[in-house]
C-alpha cells in the first residue's frame, strides 16, 4: 500500500523526569520480563519483538519505522498482516509491568514512539490500570494507510495515575488479518511544563492551501507558533507564524502538486514557558484536476493525483473500498507494480465499490473511446469478478444521469502472480474498449463499479483506464496530414496540404495539458524545449475536427 504523503510525521524526543517506567525493549527478541500478552480473543496471535525497522503493509526492504515512527534497535510489534486469517479475530494487549505512580510530583506523562499503519479494520488502543479498571487514553484506527498514525506520542496521564500505587500501561490490538502496530520507547514520568502538540492530521486540502489540526495536552490556554516554506527550508529562514488560539492552521498561497515543511510549537501560560519545536512535519498540495482532459491516460504513476482527483465509494459500508496499491511484483521483475484494487478482507464477500476517474468535458455527438485493463487474484477464494463500467454525470453512485456502456463477469485469474517468463498478471491481463457518445456538451466521469456476488468474490484489480475521443479520418487522410519531432531543435513540425491547422493541445501521458496553442497555416513548429522527455499525447484540429497522435520527445 503506499506511504503516507499528506502528512509525514518527523518528531523530537522528549526530556524526562522521575521514571517509574521505561522500556526500549533492547535487552533482546522476546517480551522483556515483567511484560506479558494478555491474548483476550485467544486467538492465538500475539505482540513479538523486532528489529527490521520494515514497517508492515510497505514495500520491502524499508526503514520506515526507524525513520518516520522513531523506533530503534528492537521494537515490539503486532503483525496482523503476518499471521493473516485466523479461526478468531484478534484482541491481544501488551501489558507492562506493575508501577507506583504515587512517587511523580508533578505531572503523569506517558510517552512512546510507534507506527500503526490503518487498514483493513484495525484498532490500536492506548490504555492505562488505575488500581481498579483499565483506561483508554488513545485509540488509532483508519480506513486505509492514508489515515495511519506514527511518530511520538505524549499523554498527560495525570488524572488517571497519579493516585495509582499499582498502576500499568498496555497496547491493545484489535482486528483480523488487518496491518499491523509497532511500539518502542515507552516511558511513564514527571511531564514537562509545557507539552508539545501531537495528533497532527490534514484537514481541508486544496490545490493552493493545506489545513493541519492538532491536539494539545496543556492546562489553561495556550497558543502556538509555526514556522514553514519550502520543503527541505532551514528554520529561521522560513514564514512564521505566531499567535495561534485554536489548534489549526490553514497555509495559504501554495503552489499545486507541491510539498512544503513546517515546524511548531506550544506557548504555554502561567510561566510554564514554550515547550520543545516539533519537526519537519511535511505536506503536499492537491493536484490540479482541472488540468486534466481528454486524451487521458491513467497508469496510476502520480498517487496524489489518484488522491486528489479519484472518488472512491463504499456503497454497502463494509470498510472495503479500491485502495492504491504499490506492494506486489506482479510480473517478477523486481519492482513493485502500481495498481487499484479493491481487496475483500476474507474469502466470499460481496463488492459493492465504486471507482470513479475526474471529471472530462464532454462534447456533443462526439464518440468517446473508453479502454480498461484490468485481472483478478486468487488470494482468499477463487476469483470469478464481475463489474459495470458506467458513464455518470457526477462521482457518486446516485448520479442524476447514468448509462452503463459495459458489463463483465467470469473475469478469473488470467496469467500467474509474479511470473517472469511472459506468464504474468500484467500481460496477460483482460483489456475492454468501450465507445461514449454525449447528446449534450457537459462534464463526465467514468465509473468502474465492482459488484461481485459473495460467492464470486476476491482480489480485483484495475491496471489502466484510457479516454479518447474518436478521431476523423477524412479530415486527417495520411496524404494532407504529416507531423515529425526532431529531437535536435526539440520542435514538433506540422504539415497540411490542404487546409490551415486551427490549433492543437498537448498532454502529458497522464493526461495534464503541458501546451496550447491557435495556430492558423498549413505549416506550423511547436516548441517542445520545455518539457521531459517521454511520451505526449497532440491533439491536433483541422477545420473543426481533431485527431491524437502520440509524440515521443528524447
């Protein structure tokens, strides 16, 4: 699945004070004496020790836990992904061991690095004994790794423990065949004065301004500053802002597709001073969807433009939606391929999933060229898919206006996973090609909707989606039309024996329009110089009709 990009978490640690409990589980590769797991499912499945630094549901090899969840050497960790299908869901605690609370003078504060990557129906639960019950304190959970929480954590726990002469901290994990949670660093003693913020998340995302919200632990009424630019700025040479009341900020004057850093702190009052600066915590802009039209074509290669400009719904609320996938070697060639799948979390579950692509102007009587390519896995089940490809007006299964142009079932696994011999998922992989033709100009989206019965039910993945629009061959006869790129001035020569040219629009393969231009003769140049090299897709008009024709500049 992919990594976080929205919100990339880099934290400090914390000064401590009167430990009663510290545990870096370093000693060696099994649950420290006086810890215990308490498997309150019986399931079977329990907290281990690690020292990978490999963070589950992320490609191998990795370091991610070392480097974003702040974990080092050895680590606890519960691999829900690991264990996969149980007989019984899992509910397993890491329990510390028993520790006098009463001795902190201060404040209570519970403190831990981890990384808990959201997914699948997985819960983690942060909870505290008090004597007499277990407390939660913190809970982390999350449709898909886009909504996974890392890096240090600082709970004042004061109200619960500081009575407790026989207190303990645990980390609960609950799910079944979900990802997965790893903890280090833990550390119950005397707090600081002043509290860093935690618990950032993104809010309202846009292609010019991002929103972060974050919480604070700190009594009375604190505020907070920020400092922030351009990725990799260094403090003190960025904008700063100060004066915050409410635990939100909302950057502005952002550029699209664009990731930027910011730094924060907490200004506590009653001369509890400022507490420690909390980054780089890093963030990306949306993409541009209004930049994209037609010729379109989708190999999923930008996961923020996925993000950004894709809608995916859940239509029967099973937690099971198309997730973006970047974990598995289809074709065995050593890298990971990018796909959309939407994936039942066990065997014989019914899809009722929509994926629909932006919105692309549509013209009257105008035939549009939809291509999908597309397979199946048999990973819980025999895979036997079906799904409808439907043209909407809007991206949500109750759209007004809906025409179903394609439906296909019986989709089984064609080629063998990880194949290198020519055998694989991606070559032999299912294409269809379907035709649109819109009775009025206005938007429309494609929508792929997965609506396998329960018995049918497995992995089903989507490679690429193509939109064209039909091309006029009369207008465009090989004798009156010729185009040619020569790489060494880096110009795109048209040539029309008949009529002038009225203009022409390049896009990039994923379908971002690069140039537009007018152009009035029968010979004309576009300067290409200013873009990569790769592939581009001309969309080139005569006397009001247009033909696309790929362009490859190196």
């Amino acid at each position: 699945m992919k990594k976080i990009t929205l919100l990339l978490l880099i934290l400090t640690a914390s000064f401590s004070f009167g430990q009663v409990l510290s545990e870096d589980f370093d000693a060696g590769l099994t649950i420290p004496a006086g810890w215990t797991n308490n498997e309150l499912s019986l399931s079977g499945e329990v907290w281990i020790i690690e020292n990978t630094g490999e963070a589950i549901g992320y490609n191998d090899p990795n370091s991610i836990y070392y480097d974003d969840g702040l974990l080092t050497n050895n680590y606890a960790v519960f691999d829900s992904d690991g264990y996969g299908g149980g007989t019984s869901a899992e509910n397993t605690a890491l329990e510390s061991p028993v520790f006098d609370a009463t001795t902190i003078s201060g404040p209570v504060q519970l403190s831990f690095n981890h990384f808990f990557t959201a997914g699948y129906g997985g819960f983690g639960y942060v909870e505290v004994y008090d004597g007499t019950s277990w407390i939660e304190v913190a809970s982390y959970t999350g449709a898909s790794q886009t909504d996974s929480s890392f890096g240090l954590v600082e709970i004042d726990v004061t109200t619960e423990l500081a009575a407790a002469t026989n207190a303990q901290v645990r980390f609960r994990w609950v799910g079944d065949y979900s990802w997965g949670w790893a903890v280090d660093n833990v550390v119950v003693d005397e707090g600081p004065s002043c509290l860093v913020p935690t618990d950032f998340a993104a809010g309202a995302v846009t292609t010019t301004s991002f929103e972060v919200t974050w919480t604070d632990a700190n009594t009375g009424t604190p505020n907070w500053e920020i400092e922030w630019g351009a990725t990799g700025f260094t403090q003190g040479g960025g904008t700063s802002v100060t004066g915050l009341t409410t635990p939100a900020y909302t950057f502005p004057g952002l550029s699209p597709d664009t990731t930027y850093d910011f730094y924060i702190r907490t200004n506590c009052d009653g001369g509890f001073g400022d507490s420690e600066w909390v980054g780089p915590i890093a963030f990306t802009t949306a993409f541009d969807c209004s930049t994209l039209g037609v010729p379109y074509a989708e190999d999923w290669s930008n996961q923020n433009l996925y993000f950004s400009c894709y809608t995916n719904e859940d239509s029967n609320a099973d937690m099971l939606a198309w997730t973006f996938n970047t974990v598995n070697d289809l074709d065995g060639d050593g890298t990971e391929d990018t796909i959309v799948n939407i994936f039942p979390q066990a065997a014989n579950v019914a899809k009722d999933d929509w994926l629909f692509t932006p919105a692309f102007s549509g013209v009257n009587n105008t035939e549009y060229t939809i291509t999908v390519v597309y397979n199946s896995v048999d990973f819980n089940n025999v895979a036997n898919e079906s799904f409808d490809l439907v043209i909407t007006d809007a991206a949500s299964s109750t759209a007004t206006n809906q025409t179903v142009i394609g439906s296909y079932s019986g989709i089984t696994q064609s080629g063998v996973f990880g194949d290198t011999m020519g055998n694989d998922l991606i070559t032999q992989a299912y294409t269809s090609t379907e035709t649109y033709t819109p009775i009025a100009d206005g938007d429309f989206h494609v929508g792929i909707h997965a609506n396998t019965t329960a018995l049918n039910s497995d992995v089903f993945f989507i490679l690429s989606i193509e939109v064209t629009a039909a091309l006029s061959v009369d207008e465009f006869d090989s004798d009156n039309f010729k185009y040619a790129y020569n790489k060494t001035t880096e110009q795109l020569t048209l040539e029309s024996s008949n009529l002038p040219f009225d203009s022409i629009e390049l896009y990039s393969i994923l379908g971002q329009n690069v140039i537009t231009r007018e152009l009035s003769q029968t010979n004309e140049t576009v300067n290409m110089s200013s873009l990569t090299d790769g592939v581009y897709l001309a969309k080139i008009t005569i006397n009001g009709n247009s033909k696309t024709v790929k362009v490859l500049k190196q």
